[in-house]
C-alpha cells in the first residue's frame, strides 16, 4: 500500500479524510500536530503530504518550509486543506511555499479522491522506475565482474598454455634434428610440417589472447610518445610485408601523445597489418596514417586509411569483436584478435576508437588519444 501522510489537529477532519480516501489503495497515517508530521516524513517515503494550514503551534506553511529545506522530505507532494477561506494571500502564501494543490473545506470529496490518486499512480511508476534502474545497475555491477573474472581466468589461462606449447615446439624441432633420416624415410616429414605448423598457430594464438587478456593490469603510465617515431618502428618491423605485398605505408605528420610506447606501437602494428593482410585481389596496398587535433579538448585523432576490401557500414562496431570474421574477410587466414586489441589498448589510454568504410573501398580506423601538449 502507498503511504499518504494527513496532519490536521481535529480528529473529526481526520477521519473525514479516512472517509474520503477509504477506496484507495493506500496506507493513511494520519497524525494531530507538524512536528509529528516531520517525524513521521523521515521514516517512510510518502507518495503525498495532506495539510491543513491552520494549526496550533507550527502551522501547515512553516512545516512545509521546513519540508522543503531538507533533502529527505523536499519533494514530496503537498496538498493544503484548510478552513480559512480561499483568500488570495493565502493561496499564493501556500503554492510560494511549494504546494501542488489549496483545497478550502468543505471540499467537493471527488475531487480530493482524483488528486490523491493521480499523485498516488506517480509515485509508484516512480517507485518502479527506481527499482528497475536499480536492477539494471546491479546487473551491469555483476555482468562487469564476470567480465574481470573472464579477463583474469583468460590470461591466467593463456599465460599458462604458453609455456608447454613452447616446450612441444622445442622437442618436434629436436625430433625433426635428431631423426630427419627416418622420418624422411618413413615418409613423415610433411605430416610434421603440418603438426608444427598447428602448434606455431596455436601459439600465436595464446599469446595473442594473452595479449587482449592482461592488458587490464598492464601499466599505461603518461610517457611522451612521438608518434612519428612509433611509424617508423612499426613500417621497419612490417618492412618483408609491405616488400612481399607490394603495398606501400604513408606516414604524415603526427602528434605526439601521452602513454605507453610499447602498447601504441603493438596498436600500431596491428592496425597496419590488417590494411595489408586485407588488401583488394590485384590492388597493391596502399596505407595512409595522419593525424591532427580531435573535437574534444587535450586530445588528438590518428587516421589509418587503406585502400583494400572494407567492410559494410552495419559492421562497425563488429570488427573490434574478439574472433570478428567479416563475409569481406572469411577467406583470409587470421586470428581475429588484432582490432579487438587495438581497442584494448585505445580504451586503456582513456581514449576512443571507431571505423568507417564500404566494401571494396577500403577502411578507416580513427583513434582518439590523449595530447602530450
């Protein structure tokens, strides 16, 4: 039941109001004086204050000032009921201190019903509203400790996959060392291309989800990192793909940021072979990175722009997904973790990342991150 508050120092006008308001579906506490009234506000949440105005003591106006200056009590509802004639004084007296309703007695009891009903109704869509956001913050409270533990248990995971499929690697590379002769002659040497091949993938794949996993806990520090210095880093350790593809990398004038050199340049590397990994049937590469001031102040935008398959404007925000396979990109051998990492690691910097492009016109990738100046 909702909790209507009535304060009137006759109990004959009390119990007219019970009357009144019997059919309701609410809980009328009814009390003689404004100080109990106060009391009584600070321990439930009343959906409607019902006040006569002349009482002894403190009167309905000075209780509903005082409702008024404090938090708890500030905004709820009240309807003055008073014998004292609807002089306009008193009426502007009595909305100036923040009424929503003056009622002279006697008054018209549909009346009253109507308006304690509407304030009852907007209480509880309230009511509900708060409980349904509530629930939603709690659920997205645990919905991101589930997301930490899954983050924690995958990198736990994959650090710990590592090790041994290192070791399997080691010991098919001593096998192949020490027994090449037999397994030539056993006709064994492609089946062991295959089964390092698998394993070398496998790897590559637990230190990419490593990677993505633990970047939650790695240190982003506020480093000045010139960018231009980064590119050229990145264009040197990409150099044999850029060479076999054909492609070319063009680097304009960049900004320089605040944040960890490892990480951007890890971002970096990602970003640009991605444009070439994904280049047109027949087109040589061509991956173009500028960079400028961003909207937002204290910040900067960096734009990667290739010229290969794209992908359609739906899937902008698919790309950064974990294990992403766009129809455009399906054949193409890869992990699916390299965007997803590269948000990681934007994300960690405090700033922001997006795409845009269109099949068989290429992509573009713009990073927001934070200004070293």
């Amino acid at each position: 039941m909702t909790p209507v508050l009535a304060v009137d120092d006759v109990e004959a006008n009390l119990e007219a109001l019970r009357a009144v308001l019997r059919d309701l579906p609410i809980r009328l506490d009814c009390v003689r004086s404004a100080e109990e009234g106060l009391a009584k506000l600070l321990d439930d949440q009343y959906a409607l204050a019902l006040i006569d105005v002349q009482m002894p003591g403190m009167n309905g106006f000075e209780m509903a000032e005082l409702m008024r200056s404090v938090p708890e009590t500030e905004r709820i509802p009240i309807i003055f009921i008073t014998a004292g004639g609807s002089k306009p004084s008193f009426v502007f007296k009595g909305y100036d201190v923040g009424a929503v309703d003056y009622l002279v007695k006697p008054y018209e009891p549909k009346f009253l019903v109507s308006k304690v009903r509407v304030f009852v109704e907007l209480h509880e869509a309230q009511e509900q509203l708060r409980r349904a956001v509530a629930a939603e913050a709690a659920t997205a409270s645990r919905l991101r400790e589930l997301n930490e533990e899954l983050s924690r248990f995958a990198a736990v995971a994959a650090h710990d996959l590592r090790s041994p499929l290192s070791k399997v690697m080691r010991f098919m590379g001593l096998l192949r060392h020490k027994s090449a002769g037999a397994l030539e002659t056993a006709n064994l040497l492609p089946i062991m291309d295959k089964m390092e091949a698998s394993l070398s993938r496998m790897l590559e794949l637990v230190t990419a989800l490593y990677d993505l996993y633990s970047m939650e806990s790695r240190e982003i520090g506020e480093h000045r990192i010139l960018l231009d210095n980064t590119l050229e880093e990145v264009t040197s350790l990409l150099s044999d793909d850029i060479a076999s593809s054909g492609g070319r990398v063009e680097v304009g004038r960049l900004p320089t940021v605040l944040g960890s050199g490892a990480l951007l340049r890890q971002a970096f590397q990602n970003l640009v072979g991605n444009a070439l990994k994904y280049a047109r049937e027949g087109v040589p590469p061509v991956v173009t990175i500028s960079g400028g001031p961003a909207a937002q102040p204290g910040y900067v935008e960096i734009e990667v722009r290739d010229n290969g398959v794209g992908f359609s404007a739906d899937k902008a925000q698919t790309i950064f997904m974990p294990f992403a396979r766009l129809p455009e990109t399906e054949e193409r051998e890869g992990l699916g973790i390299g965007l997803a990492t590269v948000r990681k690691i934007v994300q960690r910097h405090g700033g922001e990342i997006r795409a845009s492009g269109a099949p068989g016109e290429g992509a573009t990738v713009t990073l927001t991150l934070p200004a070293a100046d």
